[in-house]
C-alpha cells in the first residue's frame, strides 16, 4: 500500500464510499480529532500506568477506529435503498459504553470522593489524561454538529461522551496511584 496517492493534492480527500469532501469539512474535522484523540490515549498508554489501564485503553484506542469509521462515512452510500448495510462499517455497541462505565465506578471505589473541580496537572501522566480528556470534548462537539446535518449512530455519541468522563476519572485515579497532588479549584474571593 502507496502512503503517498496525490489525490488530496488540491484539497479534496475521499470518504468511506467514495465522495470527495473538502479536507475542512467538518466529517474530516470530526474524524481528524477523534485521530488526535487516539495518539493521546497511545500517548497515556506508554506511561508507567497499571496493566488493566493499559488494557481498556488499548480497548478504547479500537473503538475510536471504530468512532472514526462512522464519522468518515458517507451517509448516502452507507446504506441500500432497503436500509441494509452496504459498507460495512463497524458500530458502537451498548457493550462499549457500558464497560467505560463500570471501568468509571471501579475507578471510583478506591477514590475521595470529590467536592470541588480539580485543576488539571500534578504529575505528566495525568496532565496527558487531561489533555486526551480535552481533545474528547472537541472530538465531542464536532461529532454533535456533524449529527445535525447528517445523522448516524447515537451510541457514538454516547461512545464520546462517556469516554471524557472516563478520561476524567483516570486522572483522578492516577493522581491517586501515583500520589500526585489533586489540587481543588476554589474560587477566590474578588479584593
């Protein structure tokens, strides 16, 4: 496989189905970021984190191939007139979500509980926790705008929102193993 193929050379590029978009539309931005996402949680993953973290990320790294296969589809050639599948595109399952949120409440049985925001920092592993986190959000936002032009599959939604707070909770999770400081935001008081 060519990695060079000179057909985005005057700023078009293909999705799953052939179309070619603009490299600035917001699918490719979608699926862009959820690329970006990927390389931070690969990023969190070579840390000297615990194995089991190290296993649901490497879980969570597929399902945003998966993420970003639904995005970087053309809705129009997806599907037959029948409303079979023509591509065929992997989905996000309920299983998928559900396994962040037992990862989540797990998590959060060995945590303090939490009575005010946490800056983000306090060890380099748990700022990339924060940054994947952020990136999520993005990754998020442009996915919901995507879905209100073009709709797909609600449980990738679902799949991006529930992987923030996962991100959230293994900062926290982390800051705790590997005894860093979690500092609480409280606001000061104007002068």
């Amino acid at each position: 496989m060519k990695i060079y193929t000179k057909t985005g050379d005057k700023g078009t590029t293909a999705l799953f189905g052939g179309t070619r978009v603009p490299k600035h539309h917001i699918r490719i931005d979608s699926y862009g970021t959820v690329d970006e996402l990927n390389s931070y949680i690969g990023l969190i993953r070579d840390q000297q984190i615990d194995e089991l973290s190290k296993k649901v990320l490497v879980n969570i790294q597929d399902k945003l191939f998966t993420v970003g296969a639904v995005l970087a589809t053309d809705p129009e050639k997806a599907l037959l007139k029948n409303g079979q599948k023509r591509l065929n595109i992997p989905t996000i399952s309920i299983e998928d979500i559900t396994l962040l949120e037992t990862e989540m409440d797990r998590m959060n049985e060995s945590l303090p509980p939490m009575t005010h925001f946490v800056l983000p920092g306090g060890h380099q592993t748990v700022s990339f926790c924060h940054i994947a986190r952020c990136v999520c959000r993005r990754a998020e936002r442009l996915a919901t705008a995507l879905y209100e032009l073009e709709p797909f599959e609600e449980t990738t939604l679902q799949y991006l929102n529930r992987l923030s707070d996962y991100l959230f909770v293994l900062a926290r999770k982390l800051s705790y193993d590997l005894q860093a400081d979690e500092i609480q935001w409280i606001p000061q008081k104007n002068s």
